[in-house]
C-alpha cells in the first residue's frame, strides 16, 4: 500500500520498481528503485521516521531508504537478506530488527551481519523496541510478550480474546488491539500493562484500524477504522462516529495524522482527518532591524524575520507590511523550523514616537484552510 514519507508518496509495483510523487504545484514522479529483470515483487513499504523507510522483496530482501535533504534525493541504505519471505523491520539502536513469515525474529547489524535471536512457535503478528532498544514487545494471537535483545523472555499477559488488527503510537508508546469481541483494547509499552479504563465495544467488523496521536491532547483516544463494508469510522474517547460517506478499498494518513489519504480504485484523494485534532499553523516574528531611524518623507529598508514555530507547513505565504509587498519574491511554503527573512521598503509619511508598523502575515495549510496573523511594532519617526 502507499505511504506518507515527508512530502513524498511512495508506492511499489509488482516488477520490483519504487516510485514517489511529490506535488509542487504540477506532480512529479521520481524512480527510488528501477525495477530489474530478475526482480521479484515489492509487498510492503512502510515508514519507519521521517528520514527512512523500508521495502520488502517476495525474495527475502529488505531495502532501507533515507531521503537527503540537501539534495532533494533519497538513497538506498542497505539492504539485507533473509531465507523467508520478511514480515516485518524495526530500528534497534543503530541496528534493525526483522521478523520472517516462519516467526524467526533476527537482529541485523550495521556491519550486515544477520543473527536469530528466537524462532517462536506461534504467530508472531507484531512486534515493537521500547525506547531503551534492550527491550522487544512481540504481539500473538492472544497474548504480548517481552523479550531482552538476547531473546530471553521478561514478561507476558494473556488476552481472553484473539487479537485480530494491530496499531501503534509510537509517539507515546501506547498500542491499540482489536479483538475477535470487537473490543478496543489500549496497551502501554512503558508499563508492560492494558489501560483498563479505555476498554470499548465496536458493534461491527473492523477490516483495519490507526489510532492517530494529537501532540496537544496526549491523553486522548483517537482512531480511525475501516469497517467490511467500506466505511471509515472514528473513534473519539468512548464515542463512536462515521466518516464521510465516501466507498473505498484503503486509507492511510500523513505522519501526524492531520491529513486522511482515500484509495478508491487505484485513486487516491486527499482530505482533513475527520477527528479534532489541535494542529495549526504558527509563524512568529522574531526580530526587525531598521537601518537607522525613521525620517519623515524618506524611504527605508526594515528587513523580518519570520519562523514557522508549528508542526505543519505554511503553504501560500503573503506577508504584507502595512500593505506593501516585500522587495523579493515570497516563498510559498515554510516548513516547520524554517526560517523567511523578508526585507521591505516603507516611507514615513507623518512624525511621532510611536508610529505603527503592521506586519500581516497570511497562509494556508496543505487542504487550504486560510490563517493570518498581524503584529505590530512601532518606531519613532522625527522631522527631517
């Protein structure tokens, strides 16, 4: 399936191929991986951080990606091989878990090396490294058990129920399981233990479900499902709620949630994730600087700075000065962290002690929902 990975989606083919797009006013393709003529398919990509991702081969080979900044590029890592079809890959410290279909876990070093650490005799369905990698959370079909990196057994609770759908916070270390009773069950990977008190029914079949984390709201239970007949459900503490009444074959979101990815027959569109989440834009002036003071009937260069202090981008950015544009062009997305120094060209048309400066700085987040902002400042502006 599709995946979200920094600005880009990814895919995979069936010969083997890797391809992102990334949409800069006109949509682009770009080939990660060109297919070869003994390739076997690639069944799985998925994100593992914001600058690395995995793909696994039908032929037992996983390939890690990171993205260069700098050059806009993404590069293969390394890749390692495996016996058996792989299921799944992990960070480790500076290492990777991978577990195989036939439940063999092994730890793969840096170096390449390869070495098992346990072979289960149950299915292992999923499995997670606690935030001291010393420590592995393997999910069964009806219990969770902790193993030392060794592979030695520490701790385990058993479920009444089968678990049948998995998903993971790894934000907050928290996990969700639905099982055979249609139950929401909530986990903690720091405590080793189920959060009780978020126990919920769900009165009809779930074919998948991602809990969605909201930074500003850490505490709160919020997932998104997908029931047998095609409808996107939401689940908001103890309520539950439908979607929009849209038929598709899968879903996915960015990495923060904020943004609900519909594939409907091959198809994919965009919208804001239906669950109230706290996300929005924040841009901040930081400094002014004036070249000297203010002179009435004189022209002079005040040159902003403005930071992206928020967690999404700032798409269209207009920044105005008491109505006039900047000397440059503006850029049209600040990521967050980034950093814009405008410069402007303004005229003292009256003299005081404090006369006032409007900086209005207006943007649009990814969907286009507008936001805009003024600051004030003021200057002294004197005779000539």
């Amino acid at each position: 399936m599709p995946q979200i990975w920094n600005d880009l989606l990814i895919c995979s083919d069936w010969d083997g191929g890797i391809y992102a797009y990334k949409s800069s006013g006109k949509t682009r393709e770009t080939v990660i991986r060109k297919p070869k003529f003994d390739d076997t398919p690639i069944y799985k990509l998925e994100v593992l951080s914001e600058g690395l991702f995995y793909a696994l081969a039908w032929d037992g080979r996983i390939f890690l990606y990171s993205y260069n900044d700098s050059k806009d590029k993404t590069e293969e890592q390394q890749c390692f091989s495996i016996e058996n079809l792989p299921v799944k890959c992990i960070p480790a410290g500076e290492d990777f878990l991978l577990a195989d279909q036939l439940n063999h876990l092994f730890l793969a070093r840096q170096s390449g090396e390869i070495i098992e650490i346990l072979h289960s005799r149950e299915n292992i369905l999923d499995l997670v490294t606690e935030q001291n990698p010393e420590g592995i959370i393997c999910f069964y079909e009806s219990k969770i058990l902790r193993y030392s990196i060794q592979g030695k057994e520490l701790n385990s609770l058993e479920l009444e129920d089968q678990i049948l759908l998995i998903s993971h916070r790894k934000e907050d270390h928290w996990t969700a399981l639905i099982t055979s009773s249609h139950k929401v069950i909530w986990f903690s990977w720091d405590t080793f233990s189920f959060i009780d008190s978020e126990v919920m029914e769900i009165p009809f079949e779930l074919r998948k479900f991602q809990c969605i984390y909201d930074h500003n709201n850490q505490n709160s239970y919020l997932a998104l499902g997908m029931t047998g007949d095609d409808r996107l459900i939401t689940q908001e503490g103890n309520k539950l709620g439908l979607g929009p009444d849209i038929k598709f074959q899968d879903f996915f979101t960015n990495r923060d949630g904020r943004l609900l990815f519909l594939n409907s027959n091959g198809t994919i569109s965009m919208q804001k994730n239906p669950l109230p989440l706290s996300y929005e834009i924040k841009l901040d002036m930081l400094k002014a600087s004036l070249s000297g003071e203010l002179v009435l009937n004189q022209h002079h260069i005040i040159g902003f700075t403005i930071q992206n202090s928020g967690e999404i981008p700032a798409c269209k950015l207009r920044v105005r000065l008491n109505g006039a544009s900047p000397l440059r062009d503006e850029v049209q997305l600040l990521l967050p962290g980034e950093q814009l120094i405008l410069e402007f060209s303004i005229k003292a048309n009256e003299v005081g002690e404090a006369i006032p400066l409007a900086l209005e700085m207006i943007a649009e987040d990814e969907l286009g929902m507008r936001w805009s902002k003024v600051d004030t400042l003021y200057r002294e502006s004197k005779e000539a």
